[in-house]
C-alpha cells in the first residue's frame, strides 16, 4: 500500500510540475501591456497637487505618476503644469508657451 501511495504522490508532483512550466511559458509568451501615452506626476502629501506631465515612455516618470489621455494632458498643460524637460510632452502634444 505505501509504495502505492508514493507511486501516486510521485505522478501527482510530476503533473503539478508540468502545469506549473506550461502556465510559466504562457505567462513569458503574453505580451506586455502597452504604456499610457501620457502620464501625469502628483506631488507628496495631503492635496497631492500635478507637479509634472511625461510622455509615456519618459524615463524620468516616478511612482506618483497616473496615465492621462491627450486631451487631459493638453488641459493639464494649459492650466499651468510643468512639462517634462526631458521627454517634453508639450513639443508633442503642440502646446508650446
């Protein structure tokens, strides 16, 4: 009866374990999400007021960031919020001072 038993715990382990790499290879084979086009950085504290809008893909956008869309980040612009100066959203987006 145990080496029934081992047998079957032995072919359980080896079927969780093939379940397992075939859920890994669909996860590695999903694309990634494609990023927000624009974002929006918030300050620290309470209020947590706009401090700077990015292009999507900016390099220097932190972890306060929320996406926007073009028309948001267009809005954002105009009342007076930052522009990146490395990624310079306001170049693409056609809302130059």
């Amino acid at each position: 009866m145990v080496t029934y038993l081992r047998a079957e715990l032995g072919r359980a382990e080896r079927a969780l374990s093939t379940a397992e790499e075939r859920e890994a290879l669909a996860a590695r084979r999903r694309p990634l999400p494609e990023p927000p086009a624009w974002l929006i950085e918030r300050g620290i504290g309470v209020g947590r007021l706009p401090v700077r809008v990015h292009a999507g893909s900016c390099w220097d956008a932190g972890k306060r960031c929320s996406a926007l869309g073009s028309e948001e980040a267009r809005r954002a612009l105009a009342e007076g919020v930052p522009a990146c100066p490395h990624c310079r959203p306001d170049a693409a987006l056609g809302v130059l001072e």
